[in-house]
C-alpha cells in the first residue's frame, strides 16, 4: 500500500486537495459499490428461472420497493448533467431561473404518480414504446423507439460522459495513473463509459438501482458539503474582488459588502432588483441572478416558457422517457410506485441548494479559474487563427471584455480572411464588438471555426471542487459525483438496450429464447456506450452552448410529439391508430423548420420577441400543432370502437394515499420556492 501512495503522490502536486490517501479511497468506493451493486444484480439469480430472463434483468423481477424507486430515480437523474451543465448556465446568467427545471419536475413527478403510472402499469410493459403498439399499432412502436434509440444513445447518453468527463479533467488536471492522463478528456470519457457498461452489462436494471441507493444518498450529503465551503469561502473573500463579480444593475458597494455576512454578500452580489430589464446574453446580465422570471427577451427560459414550453421537456422526461420510468415500472406494486416517485419529488426541491447555488458562488469567488479554463479551450482556434488559417472565429460577448485586445485582433483576422475592410475603432464596447464580429461572420463565406469565450462556464462546479475541497473529505464527495455521473449512465445504456432487445430485437426473432434476450441486450449495452464514448469528446465545442443546452435542444426533436400522442392514447379512446407515429414524425420535421427555416425567419423580419425563438418555446409551438392535428384527425376518422389496452393480472393496482398527501404537500412548497425567488 505505502508503494502505491508513493507512486500516485509523485505525480500528484502538493496544491491539489487531494491527499494520496484521497486518491486510494475515491478510486476503492467507487470499485467498491459497482461489485455491490453487481452482487446485488445476481444475488437471486439462481433462486428462480424468470429471474435469469428479460424481467430479471431488465425490470429487476418487478420487485423494487419505494426506497428503491425514489433514490433511484434521483441517482439517475442527478448527473454532471447538473453539476457541470445546470450549475454552468447558473453561473453564466440564468442564475436561479434555471432551478424551473428542478423544482417543475417536484409537480410532473406527482401527477406523474397518479396519472401516468397507473395506465402503464396496467398494461404490464417493458418499455415505453411497447404501450404504442397496443393503442396505435406495431408501426408507431417502432418510429418511437428507433427515434428514442437515436436521440438517447447520441446526446443524453454521450453528454452524460462528455460531462462527467470534464470534471474528471478539471479537477485530476495533473494526474496520471497507469501512463494515463486522466485530465484528458478522452480518457476521461472511456473511463466513465467502461465503468457504468460493466454493471449493468452483468447486473441489469437491479444492479443500477442498489447503487443508485448508495449514489442518492451520498450525492445529496456531498453537495450539501460543497455548498458549505462555498459560503465559507464567500464570507473570507476580499470585498474587492467580490465586487468584480456583481450584476449590471446591483447597487452593492465595497462598504456594504464588509459589513455582510457569507449569506448577505451572496443577495447582494446576484440580485440586480428588476427582473424586467432587458436580456443580453453575457456573464452579468441584467436582471440579476436570484430571479425565476427572466424577460421575454431571455434567449434561454424567457417567463412564456414557464406556461407552456417548460412543461413539456418535463412530463416527457418523468412520465414517458425509458431510462427513467423503467424504475418505475419496476416497482413491486402500483402504491410502491407511488411512493417512490413522491418521495424522488420531495428530493428535487433541494437539489437547486446543492447545484444552482453554488454554480452562483463559483462565479463570484473563482471568476479569474473560470477565464483560464476558457484559454484552455480557446488554445487551439487562436493558434490557427495565428497560423493564417482562412478559417473566421465567432466570439462570445465575455471574451471581448476579458480579453478585449485579442478580441479586436480576432475581428481584424476575421475581416481580412473574409475581404471586408475592418471597421473596428478601438473604441467599441464589448457588446459592440461582439455584434459587429457577428454581422461580419453572417456575411462571410469562409468556414467557421469554434466560438472564443471569455469564461468556461461549464468548468463551475469542478473549479468550485477544486479549490474548496479539503484532503481527507475530498474523496468522499467526488465519489459522490462521480457515482452520480456513472448511475445515470448506467441507467441510459439499460434503458436504451431494453428498448433495442424489446422493441426491435424480439420484433425480428419472436421465437427468441429468454437467454437470448438478455445476451442481446448485453450486447446492445457494449455497442451503446461504444458509440457514446466515440461522440462524447466532441460535444466540448463552444458552439453547441454547454453541455446542459444539446441536451435540452436535441430533446425538442421528440419530446412534444411523444407527449402528445401519449396524451391522446391516455384519455382519447377514438383517436385514429395512424397519429401515433404520425405525431412523432411531424413533430421531428415541425421542430427542425421552426429551428432553421421559419424561426430564423420570423427574426429577422422582428415578428418574434426577441432575436431567436428559444428551444422551450420551439417546443410549446410544436406539441400546439400536434395536438391540433391530433384533435382534427379525431374529428375527421374517429375510430369506429373505442381501443383497448390490455391489463396485467401479475400488478397490484391499489392507489396510495399516503403518497397522495406527501405529493399535495411538495406541490405547495414548490409554491412557496417561486414566491420567494419570484
């Protein structure tokens, strides 16, 4: 032991917070709790022959129960998708506006309960795109899941690694294990792939749901650990370089800020006292960080999506997407479902406290980490630039104001490759140069290379780690996370080989063995995380707009148009079988016009509110014409007898009350986070 500790400390600087002993303990927990989670995936498998086939190892035997559920679910959704993506866009502009993700979610995940659940459970499914086939027929089965196969493998499975990846790389910037430079992304991203495929590749859905137990419950302490720190450290900063970092319209002063406590400083610093003024994007915003409702001008949640767009990515997500309500539909009866789902509802009422906050605090107390992590990323497109490569470079609003010099030098290149005549004074404001470097590009037709940032945003919450932790209990909370990274991978690649083996695979070999259903689906895992890995380390390219956002984005293509034809196969028996791969397949086409074509459109001849139709609100168009569709061919081709679901006679249905109570209380203290936060 005393060589190992020898080894890793050698090649580890006495300024990063984790000991050699870190090291050692974070690398044996998270070992550690995929061979339990392994274990526990076979610990019954000799004790029955189903538990050897498809329900075993995809629906670990219908047998979780609530304590199961809950954790699980929030194992599987809490990643870096929030650590880094979330508690990135926290720390850009959108402040606590972003937390409409966590705390909407409290509200579907209820109704999700009592009015989603029972009518799956009923029918006794596997996956989701299975109920299609019984309401509409086999066709729209399979347009939902080659669909969902596509988008789940390609950008939430992938950015899940991409992300966990880049704390990996942030925080182990200078450490090398096994001539392996895990500040790599790359290497980063097949460490992370390998060690989520190997538990589920053995152990199945079971396996992910007894660490996702583990995973849940650290997850939740080591944030709350991190936060912490973080007012810690807000309340031992120099008032003048706090200062630095306040909004646009925040009448903060050095004077006001030495007089305030860690909690004080952080109000005054973030609440800029006029939620109405006008959205630019940049790292100050006006407007301030601790409000819910941005401006209708806002490019990324504007209030109108809070109405209508909002909603939709999150019933989609905690009501119809595979990789989550495959824990569900797990459960040993209707009422632990139930349960499960409420409790995971009350659970993501804190989870802004431990992500979105302290993405805020990153941003005042490590402002400058943030600036050299953007260098990093702008390293290779300004040494082409300088190479005299005929390439323009699109460069954000902060970049000219951290670096205002080689912002200017950047117009000028861009200028010259373009043959246009520089225009530039030297006199322009950031957002002036930044617009003008825009229009130059907009008329430009040489290639494009990546966007130049002034801050690395998605850097937040591994900055935040490294500089606060402490040898000792640092490797405790990146185990956390890195756990939480892992289960919601581990959960995507089940969930995406479940719906291959089920849905395609058992549809091209209906005589197909138990045993073979389950080696297709191991297979299907090693092929799924073999692709993400691949895809993974290209999705740092600024131009994407962080990670949270591609993931956010490419759900659009389908989640409208899977939520409304769910709406109609739930509570409209006569609606014709054709709207079920109808609605997918015109929502896909819907969402790319209004993206490319008719949004940018709309713009450009001011007949929108601002300079681009955000992605939610892209979303809440689409699933409106969706439904109008749907309601037209209804009342045009009614069904000639109403459809009808199969019922499973192995469920117990009964609701339960206790969860209905629970539920009504999360609800209301949702009410009362917006109030505050408004």
């Amino acid at each position: 032991m005393n060589a190992i500790l020898s080894l890793i400390a050698s090649s580890h600087p006495s300024s990063n917070p984790m000991s050699a002993l870190d090291i050692v303990l974070f690398f044996v927990s998270v070992i550690g709790v995929i061979v339990f989670g392994i274990r526990q995936g076979r610990k019954d498998v000799d004790e029955s022959a189903e538990s050897q086939g498809a329900e075993g190892y995809f629906l670990a035997g219908r047998g979780l129960t609530w304590w199961l559920v809950g954790f699980s679910l929030i194992a599987a959704n809490i990643s870096t998708e929030q650590f880094v993506g979330m508690s990135g866009q926290a720390a850009d502009w959108l402040g606590m506006a972003i937390s409409s993700y966590e705390w909407m979610a409290a509200v579907t995940l209820v109704v999700t309960a009592f009015v989603f659940l029972p009518k799956l459970l009923r029918c006794g499914i596997y996956t989701i795109p299975e109920f299609l086939e019984y309401r509409y027929g086999v066709f729209s089965r399979s347009v939902m899941a080659v669909s969902t196969l596509v988008i789940l493998v390609g950008v939430p499975t992938a950015s899940v690694i991409y992300s966990g990846a880049k704390v990996v790389s942030v925080f182990f910037h200078d450490l090398s294990l096994l001539g392996l430079d895990l500040g790599s992304i790359t290497v980063g991203c097949w460490f992370i792939g390998l060690a989520a495929a190997v538990y589920v590749f053995v152990g199945g859905l079971k396996a992910c749901a007894w660490t996702d137990l583990v995973w849940g419950a650290a997850l939740i302490v080591g944030g709350a650990v991190v936060m912490y720190l973080a007012f810690g450290a807000m309340k031992d900063a120099k008032p003048s370089d706090l200062i630095l970092t306040k909004v646009n319209n925040s009448s903060a002063t050095m004077e006001d800020l030495e007089k305030a406590s860690a909690f004080e400083r952080f109000i005054l610093l973030n609440d800029g006292k006029n939620g109405e003024a006008e959205a630019v994007a940049g790292e100050n915003m006006a407007g301030g960080k601790l409000h819910m409702k941005r401006p209708i001008t806002d490019p990324a949640i504007p209030w109108t999506t809070l109405i209508l767009g909002l909603w939709i990515p999150n019933f989609f997500y905690w009501g119809l997407n595979q990789y989550i309500v495959q824990r569900t539909l797990a459960s040993k009866s209707l009422a632990e479902g139930q349960k499960g789902i409420v409790f995971a509802a009350a659970l993501k009422l804190i989870i802004p406290f431990i992500v979105v906050i302290p993405g805020i605090l990153c941003f005042n107390l490590f402002r400058d980490d943030l600036a050299v992590e953007a260098e990093k990323r702008n390293a290779l497109p300004l040494e082409a630039m300088t190479s005299g490569k005929a390439v323009v470079y699109p460069f954000a609003e902060n970049f000219a104001k951290v670096q205002p010099l080689l912002a200017r030098q950047v117009y000028v290149h861009n200028a010259k490759v373009a043959g246009l005549t520089s225009a530039v004074t030297g006199q322009e404001s950031a957002a002036e140069l930044q617009q003008k470097n825009a229009d130059l590009i907009a008329v430009s037709k040489a290639p494009q290379g990546e966007k130049l940032i002034g801050y690395d945003y998605d850097a937040a919450f591994p900055v935040l780690l490294r500089n606060l932790m402490k040898p000792g209990i640092t490797w405790f909370v990146l185990a956390a996370i890195f756990g939480a990274v892992v289960s919601s991978l581990a959960s995507m690649l089940n969930s995406a080989a479940t719906i291959a083996t089920m849905d395609v695979y058992q549809k091209c070999h209906k005589n197909a063995t138990q045993s073979q259903l389950v080696g297709a689906g191991k297979a299907f895992t090693l092929l799924f995380v073999l692709i993400a890995c691949v895809i993974a380390p290209f999705l740092g390219n600024p131009a994407f707009g962080g990670i949270f956002t591609i993931i956010q984005e490419f759900q659009g293509f389908i989640s409208p148009g899977i939520l409304a034809v769910f709406l109609f196969g739930f509570l409209s028996p006569l609606t014709p079988r054709c709207m079920g791969w109808l609605g997918i397949i015109l929502n896909i086409v819907l969402y790319g016009a209004i993206k490319w074509l008719i949004g940018p459109y709309l713009c450009a001849k001011g007949w929108w509110f601002s300079n681009e139709i955000s992605f939610l609100d892209r979303m809440g168009i689409c699933f409106l014409i969706v439904i109008a569709v749907g309601l037209i061919l209804t009342w045009l081709n009614p069904l000639p007898t109403p459809a009808k679901l199969p019922v499973s006679d192995t469920i117990v249905l009964e609701s339960s009350k206790s969860a209905k109570l629970v539920g009504f209380l999360v609800i209301s203290v949702m009410v009362v986070f917006y109030v505050m936060f408004w």
